[in-house]
C-alpha cells in the first residue's frame, strides 16, 4: 500500500494541503490530541505493567484508530454513498503499531469514485492532518482483481476488515480475490516461498545480525505472517488454531509459534517507543535504551543487551525453525505424498518421502540412540532435500529424550564420536545444532545459543560464529584449493585425527559469557567432554590445548615481529611440534575467517602463513638451536640474492644494492621483499626518491609499498597521510633507517572500500609527488565518523614499555608505544601526527583493528642533544600522552 497522501488511485483525486467537510468542525486536532492520549496510555501500559499482553495493547491501538477513521469518514462522506471502507495489511489484522502505516482500501464502482473523489480526498487529507500515516487505494472489485496480479497488492487485501462496509461490499470483496479468479493456491504458495527466500538472502540468511530488522529478517514477524498468508489462501483459515484441528499444526508448534511471535512483537512495540518513529531495524542506536526500557539490567556475565538480542535471536531461530516444517506440509498439501523410498543402509529405519528424510515407525524415537541414527543416515546420503517435517516434529518432541553427555551411556558417546569420524561431520553437527539436539547433548552449547556479545568485532552469535569455523574447517578439508588461504590445503592432508580440530572448533569459545578467561574454562570444558567419550589421554591433551591457546597465533602474528628469531622460538617452544602448529595454524586461519566477513584478508593470511612456516624451520632445526639474527640475515642475503642473479644482474651489481640497504632489513625481511627492494633501486642515484607498489595475496586492492628516500623529519606522517588519503588502511608499517641518512619504509595496505581499490601506479605516483614537496602541508583528510562507531566508545589505553639492553645504549633501545582506542577514520593519521608533533620518530607499527577496536603498537625514539636516538623519558611519555589524548578526544 503507498504511504504518501499524493499516491491515490485512479478514481480519487488528490488530497489538497488542508481541505475538510463544508460547514463540518476541524476534526484533526481532536483526532490528534485523541489517538496521543491513546498512545501515552499504551506506552505506559508497556512500560509499567509487567509482562503486558502485547496483542492486547496492538488490538488496542488498532480500535483507537478504528474509531477516528470512522469519525473522519462520517464527517467526509456523506451518508449512504455507495462507497465501502475497509483496513488492509497489519492494520487489517488488527495489529497496530505505535508507528505503523495506517493502509486503507475504498471499495466502489468507478462512477461512485468519480462521484464522490472530491469527498474521498477530503477524508484522505484529514486524516493526513491529524498526524495518521495512510497508506490509501481507491478501487472498484474488478480493479482489485486486476491489482492482485500483484502479490503484494492481493496479500493486503487478504487480511481486509470492514470498517465502514456492509455485508455485499465484503461478499464483492472476497470474490474479486478469490483463488478461483486469481493466484491459485499451488501459485501462491510457490511464489510467497520464493519472496520468503529472496527476503532471506537480502539479509544473508541469518537473524544472527548486528542490528536484525525485526519486520523483515529472516525469523522475523513477517515469517509468522507469511505462514498466515499461506494457510489462508491454501486451507482457507489465517486461523493457525484450525491447522491443529486438521492435523497440519502441532499444539505444542503453534503454541511455540505464538509465545515468540509476541515475544517479537514486544521488541518491535518498544523499537517503535524508543525509536519515536517507523523504525524495523534493532539499530546500535535503539538497543542500549529499548533493552533498559523492557527491564534488563547488566550482571557480571551479560550486558542488558546483550541479554535483549539473545532473548531476540533464540525467538527468530524458533520461528526459522517451525516455519520450516509448516511450509513442507503445506507442499505437502498442494502436491501429496509420493511413494516412499527405502533406504536400504540404514537398517529399515529411514526412507524418503519426496526427498525428505522420515522416520519409518510412527514410535520414532524410542531413545536418543534413535535421535543419533538418524544424523549418521542424514550425513550418510547428503544429498536429500531436508527432514520430512512429521519427523522433524517428532524429533522437537522427544529432545528431552537426549542426555546431556555426563549422563549417557557409554554407547551414545560412542556414537557421537562416529559422528565426528564419519562423512560430512560438520553438516551433521550444524543440523544438531539447528534442531536443538546439540544444546542438549553439550548444555555449554545451549548457554551460548543466540549469545551476543555487544561489539562490531564478532558479528555473530557464539553459536553462529562456532559452526561459521566449522565450516570453514570442512573447507580445508574437501580438498578444493581457497586461494583466500595460501596453504591450508597443503597443511590439512596432515591431519592425524580431524575430530580433534572439529573438537577444538566446537570447545574453543563454548565458555563466553560466564566470566572469567574464556579460553581456560573452555579448555577444562574440553577436557571433561573429550575424557568422557572415550578420547585417549593424548588427544584429550592436544584439543584441551588448542581451545586454550586458540587465540596465540593470532595475537603473535598481529601484535609482535614475527620477522624476529627471538619471537619465533619463544612460539616454536609454546607450540613445541608440528601437530601442534598444524593443527593450531588451521583452527586460527577458521577462527579470523569465521568472526566477521570483512576480518580475514591478504595480510593476515600471509602474517599467518609466515608464522606458520618460520616456525615449522624453527622446530625442524630444533628448539636447543634457535636461529641467530646474523645467521638470519645471512639465510635472507643468499636467497635474495639467487633470485637477482635470475633477473641477470651480477654478484657486483647485487653487492651495491646491498650496500645501500639497512642491515636490519636482511634480518627482518623475506627474501623476495629483499629482492624486490634492491630490484627497485637499480638506477636510482643516492639522495633520490623511489617509491614501487605491488599487489600481495589473493584480495583485490591489497599493496606492499616500499618507499626509498632521503630521511627528514615528519617523514612517517605524511606517508601515512597520503596513504590515508588515497583510501587506503595500512595493516602494518616498518620503518628502517638505511645508509645515507635514507629511509626504508614498508607498508602492508589494503583498500578502506574494496570497491574503488586504486592503482598500484598510482600509490606510487601520489607518494612520490607528495615526497617532491614540503610536508608540513600534508594533513590527515577529515572524514565523518561512521554511525555505528559513535556507540562503542573505548576508553583509550596508552602503554609504554623500553626495548634494548640500557637506556644510555645510543640506536640500541626504543620505547614501545602501545595503543588501544575506538577506532575511526584517520585514526593513524591523526596518531603519527600526534608521534611527529612531539619530535619522535617511528621505526616500526603494527595496526590491528578488531570491529570498533583499534589495538595498535609503534616503536619510537627520541633524539638527545648528542643527536643521539634513545628510548622515551618519563617526561617525554607523558607529553606523548597529553598530545595523544588530545589527538583522541578530537582536540588536535
């Protein structure tokens, strides 16, 4: 229905700005100041009355405007015209939001519109005038007829109430719409569960969002109201009670169904209070206040909306999950059974009907061992469409039939782990997980079901985010190469027992939201879970420590020099052998993948895969002998220097370029970094300007910049402002000081819009005029904080810490600065600003940005009267303090 009082259908002329009835009172502020009294008494009934029936204030609300639409239409339109009004949509239903549509359908001949268009703009324009958003369409039965070829249009007027109409106009009403004349059910029905299905993918087949839109999501109201469309249109009740009458409803589905329809209708009742708008979207903006306004309050292990949006996303899994089987049985309906299939595997137990998976004996099941059978036949033949829904129903029924794992027999736990051994191991557990049998198997699992954790960071639900590694742990497992991963295709074929990374997947965040560490008491969860169905001590042993020290790849790679020796066998001693490292490398590279689509990139997939390989060298060289930085630097020489020799240049040629690097390089760099640095010098005089970008990884956009040039103060600023400049976020900076008073700058960097990525010869272009100037010019861009961020505010964090031998040890000692802030455009613009305007210098950066937390760490100097580069004084640290608050709070 249209929403604008300009939008009337032929027929009805256009409201004017304020026209009423001729000699007739001003209806509209009565209207207004009536249906206001109404809305305060219902905000306060919601808010005051505990547990309020929401149907009843919706039903409320709906005779409120029922009775002034009524006054409006007595007032405009005269009495006995051959005119008929009736509300449509929600407003039909009698379902009536504090900020909902208000849509309308006048029903009359095309004379009688003609006739009487003067009067039905009138009554349009009141109501408009009174504050009421109509949504109105004029039109006689067979315009409606012709309007239904509409879906959309027919399904309004499914749910069409008489307001002002007699018993013919309602008669004329439903036989203009009746299948017989238009959308048959089998089409209805075909084309309501394809608008279901693109509805869903608009929102990427998940209610598990940020900010779920609770009309339109998937779960959300409009799944309930599209089940009522279809039974309406293909049982002729929009009745649900009348399914369970004739078999196609359960008592306990529909009254399921029900208790989570109201409890999304109490959500959306209050978005709308809160909100003081239309508003669908749980927006950041909205939860905080709509969580305090229904009566939750933070505990030591949840925030008050955090324990909102869980309520909301088991609601929306529910309704996902009943609204399943009720649209098969509805296919059912339309097409009927087809001759069962037996499938002979599986004992005689199992068939399918129209490629569903059923349940052979009406007693199924007797016990949980039923429940188990039924997931290895299921992951056993793959291919089927789904599980027939009286299954599916009997299956809800007996979940109470399924022990938790510390109480079953030894023979269930035994079959659990055939699970986990045998085919597709990972859609057998997310189906568990989707029936509701996996929360009872592992009742940690059950805690964390729609559990949310209020950040941009993880932008799933535990749960969701357990079965997103999951998945991604099944893909390195089929075999099919993912260029997003450089090597886990080569490390996965190592797999001694692939259970056990399944395991660890499933354990590794199973305790957030009790307090405390989650690793260490997911860890001990783990261990009591693995010892009791039957792993041996070792296995037990190795996914213990993988789930409690599943973020230590992570946190090495991003956070610390992994180019170092000394930071590679500190790791290779804590992962101790290639098991361990393997299984830990696949169980990290799921885990960042798994956490946020955006989060995995080029650059963490090679800081990944080059932890992963040093550390492999380190443990096959042996722990008692860790790699020394000369010998390092001397591995990085002769391998950089092979593959020069393969562009033809000569030992002599190499030996020059080598000389005008910094020796530190050979220590840190790789060595086709090196190559391709002293490549980009060949003909570049000293004291002049090189700049070269290339692509790395598999993701468009991603960069390497090294940037060659004579040292002057402010350098690091306004690179990374040009950078900033040019779109582009810079994932890890290292800055080394070269011969000839020249610098060596490297930047990992890859686009803030992956949509316009810009050119390598243009990054190159761009920071070489930039370096041909001045630079005190050059100024981090002013861009607007994205709305989202303005509601994750972190209290900035600013550490200090010296590295080196003694304080006095000139070029030998650096401060650590460490950084830890909400995140925002410019960010490190504005910081390495903030670094330059106390007079330091950066010589090295590590930029990690978790959703709105950025985590970044630097490593700088000062420079004595002696000219001399040392570590940070007290005084010195706290002026970079001051400047960097400043800087945060918006003050530079």
């Amino acid at each position: 229905m249209s929403s604008a009082p300009d939008a009337a259908e032929p027929g009805m002329a256009a409201p004017s700005a304020s026209r009423q009835a001729p000699d007739g009172p001003d209806r509209a502020p009565s209207i207004r100041t009536a249906l206001a009294e109404v809305d305060a008494s219902l905000a306060q009934r919601f808010d005051s009355e505990d547990n309020a029936d929401i149907d009843r204030l919706l039903q409320a609300r709906s005779a409120a405007v029922d009775a002034q639409v009524r006054l409006a239409w007595t007032d405009c339109i005269e009495a006995g015209a051959p005119l008929a009004l009736f509300a449509v949509g929600g407003y039909g239903r009698g379902e009536l939001f504090p900020q909902s549509d208000i849509d309308l359908l006048v029903l009359a001949e095309p004379d009688a519109q003609q006739h009487h268009a003067e009067a039905l703009s009138r009554f349009i324009t009141l109501l408009w005038d009174a504050g009421l958003p109509v949504g109105q369409a004029v039109r006689s039965p067979a315009q409606c007829t012709e309007a239904a070829a509409d879906i959309t249009v027919l399904t309004a007027m499914l749910e069409a109430r008489p307001l002002m109409a007699d018993i013919e106009h309602v008669h004329a009403l439903q036989a203009a719409i009746t299948p017989s004349v238009v959308w048959p059910a089998r089409e209805f029905f075909a084309a309501k569960r394809e608008e279901l299905r693109l509805r869903h993918a608009r929102y990427g087949d998940t209610a598990d969002n940020l900010e779920p839109n609770l009309k339109e999501g998937p779960g959300g109201l409009r799944d309930v109201q599209t089940l009522r469309w279809m039974a309406l249109r293909i049982v002729g009740t929009g009745d649900l009670e009348s399914l369970v009458a004739i078999g196609q409803f359960g008592a306990d589905e529909l009254a399921t169904l029900e208790r989570e329809r109201r409890a999304l209708s109490r959500l959306r009742f209050g978005l709308h209070l809160v909100a003081g708008k239309r508003e669908e979207r749980l927006r950041f903006d909205y939860q905080k206040r709509l969580a305090d306004r229904l009566g939750h309050s933070d505990n030591a292990d949840n925030l008050a909306v955090e324990q909102m949006m869980q309520g909301f996303y088991r609601s929306a899994a529910l309704v996902l999950r009943i609204g399943e089987r009720l649209l098969q049985r509805f296919e059912e309906q339309i097409e009927g059974e087809s001759a069962p299939v037996l499938l002979p595997d599986a004992g005689g137990a199992f068939e399918l009907r129209r490629d569903y998976l059923a349940a052979r004996s009406p007693q199924w099941p007797r016990d949980a061992h039923d429940v188990f059978a039924l997931f290895a036949v299921w992951a056993a033949h793959d291919e089927i469409r789904g599980l027939h829904s009286q299954t599916a129903r009997a299956l809800a029924e007996s979940l109470s039939r399924v022990p938790a794992f510390q109480q079953a027999e030894p023979a269930l736990r035994e079959r659990f782990l055939s699970l986990l051994r045998g085919p597709h191991p990972v859609h057998a557990l997310e189906r568990m997980a989707r029936l509701g049998v996996l929360g009872r198997w592992i009742p940690a699992f059950a805690r964390v079901s729609g559990r949310m954790q209020f950040d941009l960071f993880h932008v799933y639900t535990v749960d969701q985010h357990t079965l997103a590694v999951l998945r991604n742990l099944a893909r390195f497992a089929s075999g099919i190469v993912d260029e997003r991963f450089s090597i886990a295709h080569e490390v996965w074929p190592r797999m001694r027992k692939p259970e056990l990374l399944l395991l660890a997947g499933l354990f590794h965040d199973i305790a957030k939201g009790r307090g405390g560490d989650h690793s260490e008491l997911g860890a001990e969860d783990a261990r009591i879970f693995c010892s009791s169905i039957g792993l041996s001590q070792a296995d037990t042993a190795l996914v213990e420590w993988l789930v409690r020290q599943h973020l230590l790849m992570s946190v090495t790679a991003q956070k610390q020099d992994i180019a170092d020796p000394e930071v590679i066998h500190r790791f290779a001693t804590k992962v101790a052998d290639r098991e361990h490292l393997d299984t830990l490398y696949l169980l990290t590279c799921a885990d960042i993948a798994g956490t946020s689509p955006k989060l995995w990139n080029a650059w963490k997939d090679r800081l990944l895969a080059d932890l992963y390989t040093a550390t492999r060298l380190a443990l096959r060289r042996g722990l008692e002998h860790p790699v020394a930085a000369d010998e390092r630097a001397a591995e990085t020489r002769e391998a950089a220097r092979a593959t020069l020799a393969s562009f033809g240049m000569a030992d002599g040629e190499i030996a020059a370029l080598y000389a005008r690097m910094p020796e530190i390089g050979f220590q840190r760099g790789r060595p086709d970094q090196i190559a391709w640095q002293a490549a980009s010098l060949r003909g570049v005089a000293i004291g002049e300007t090189r700049v070269r970008a290339r692509p790395v990884g598999q993701q468009a956009g991603a960069l390497e910049v090294f940037v060659h040039t004579p040292d002057r103060d402010g350098l690091f600023a306004a690179i990374v402002a040009t950078l900033d400049r040019l779109g582009l976020a810079i994932q890890q900076a290292r800055v080394l000081d070269g011969p000839h008073e020249t610098i060596f700058d490297s930047f990992e960097v890859i686009p803030i819009d992956p949509r316009f990525p810009p050119s390598s010869e243009d990054v190159e272009s761009r920071l070489a005029d930039m370096l041909a100037g001045p630079l005190d010019h050059v100024r981090p861009v002013r861009r607007a904080q994205p709305r989202h961020l303005r509601h994750f505010r972190i209290a900035p964090q600013i550490g200090f810490n010296t590295l080196g031998k003694r304080a006095g040890d000139c070029g030998r000692v650096r401060t650590m600065l460490s950084l830890v802030c909400t995140d925002r455009p410019g960010l490190l613009a504005d910081v390495a600003r903030a670094i330059r305007d106390q007079s330091l210098r950066v010589h090295d950066a590590r930029i990690a940005t978790f959703g709105e937390r950025a985590e970044d760490v630097f490593q700088i100097t000062a420079t004595d009267s002696d000219g001399c580069e040392t570590a940070l004084d007290a005084t010195q640290q706290e002026a970079l303090r001051d400047a960097l608050l400043a800087c945060l709070e918006g003050e530079h």
